[in-house]
C-alpha cells in the first residue's frame, strides 16, 4: 500500500487527510507508522497480507475512498463520500491470543470511542456488536481481520467512522441516514479525530491481555445491563427481543428474553 502524501486539497474536490500532521501527533507511540492512500479497495484486505510482517505492527492504513468496503455481514457494503469519514486499519503491534479474539472489536470501540471524544468532543454510542452510534444513527462500525498461527494471531482492527456531512446528494444512497460527529461537535477535523483514536489504542493495547477486562468495560461503557435489545436472527429471520444483562465468555450477547436468559452469539444476528 504506498504512501501519497501530495497536496491535501483535489481540484473541485473533497480535502484530503493531512497525515504528516497526524504522524507528528502520535510521535513516540506505537502507532505514529500511519499509511495513507486516496483510494484503495480495502483497507483490511490491504492489512490482512501484512499481517505476520514485523515491519507492519503499529501501522495504520487510511484510504480517502474504498472501493469495495465491507460491513460485518457478507454483501453488506459501508458506503462513504470521499473526504467525508475516516477509513482506516490499525495492525496491532503484538499478538493476541487466538482463543480470545472475539474481544478486539469490543477493545477497539472502546479506544475509538475515548479517541472520538478526546479528538473532538463527540460522545458515541456502543452498541451490541460492533456499532458506534451517535443518537439513534449510526456514526461508524469495526470490523477486524486476523492471521491465525497455533495458538497466537495477528490482527488488524477496520474502522469506518463518519466525520464531516457531506452534501445531501452524496447521502442519496445510504439508507438508514448516518450520523457524522460534526452534527455534534462545534469542530470536527480528521486528522484530530484519527489522532485521538491511535493514541488512546496506544493507551489500551496492554489491556488486551485480559478479555475479560475488556468485555466488563465495554459493557460499562456501552450502559448495556438493562437495555432494551432488538435482534433478527440470519439463521431463519426471527426476531428476538429482551433486555441486556451482560456480555458472555465469548462476546455473545445475553439476554433476558421471555424470563429466560438467552445468548445471542456474534456471528448469528443483527440489530434492528
């Protein structure tokens, strides 16, 4: 994935992400390694064949546009106007256990969200099982990619984050309507926001050595005992409503549905 770091600002067109300035700000941490593109298809697909280089760990990718950007589920698309969202992979700069992956989308909202608010203000959202909400509208998602070797992994951690609103056309296609963290903060500026996120994941990366730390503070954090959840199962379509109590071993959901508790796993349902 090469570097192009050329003038930050297209004729008649979106600016572009000032990464020199970015870099500067995480000088000195594990994730100042940050990689800028203006387009790209991916940028997990573009970390998933770094991932094992030792010259890799810490960096991070950002893309201006992604051709082929994903969502959790299969042929689900994020769709994102040039200029007007963060789309990057952060490589982390150790391995995680391989048992204990299920909990790197919960450690990374967790620093995308202290980094949002140190960036610019903004208090998201975290909710079941990937999504940063700002309101009632999603603001962003994560999705992360590994490399399994034996009992260890190497991983990359995928955000999509909505910054800047763009011009009403360019929303034409999206539907439900997104959020962007300008609707909420005075200023929103990229490059302060990306800053902000990489160095609180310099912060946190030790906590991952403990998944269930993890998962007890991303359940503080995201208010989830008690709250109202609404999912429809891929398996046959059902609906399952209850009220949240915690996260399970493995970041499934666990619900008190009917007056029973029920576990909603990661990969078997959506939020409605």
């Amino acid at each position: 994935m090469p570097d192009d770091d050329a003038p930050f600002l297209e004729p008649h067109g979106p600016a572009r992400l000032d990464v020199e300035r970015v870099r500067a700000a995480l000088a000195g941490t594990r994730f100042a390694d940050v990689r800028y593109v203006r387009e790209t298809a991916s940028t997990n697909d573009d970390a998933a064949a770094l991932l094992g280089d030792p010259s890799a760990a810490g960096a991070t990718l950002v893309a201006e546009f992604q051709t082929a950007g994903r969502g959790r589920k299969a042929g689900r698309s994020w769709l994102a106007p040039a200029g007007s969202a963060l789309l990057f992979t952060t490589i982390l700069p150790l391995e995680v256990a391989a048992g204990e992956l299920w909990a790197v989308p919960f450690w990374a909202a967790l620093a995308v969200a202290d980094g949002v608010e140190a960036g610019c203000g903004v208090r998201l959202d975290l909710r079941w099982p990937n999504d940063l909400d700002l309101g009632p509208r999603k603001a962003g998602g994560i999705l992360c990619a590994s490399r399994v070797l034996g009992s260890r992994a190497h991983v990359a951690c995928g955000v999509g984050l909505n910054v800047l609103r763009p011009d009403e056309p360019a929303l034409a296609g999206i539907e439900p309507p997104p959020a962007y963290l300008s609707d909420g903060a005075a200023r929103a500026e990229r490059e302060s926001v990306l800053a902000g996120i990489l160095g609180a994941m310099d912060a946190l990366v030790d906590v991952l050595e403990n998944p269930a730390d993890v998962a007890r503070a991303w359940e503080e954090r995201a208010g989830l005992r008690g709250r109202p959840y609404r999912l429809r199962l891929d398996a046959d379509g059902s609906l399952v409503e209850g009220t949240a109590l915690r996260l399970d071993r493995e970041g499934g959901l666990v619900l008190s549905a009917g007056g029973h508790e029920r576990i909603v796993h990661l990969a078997d349902a959506r939020v409605v």
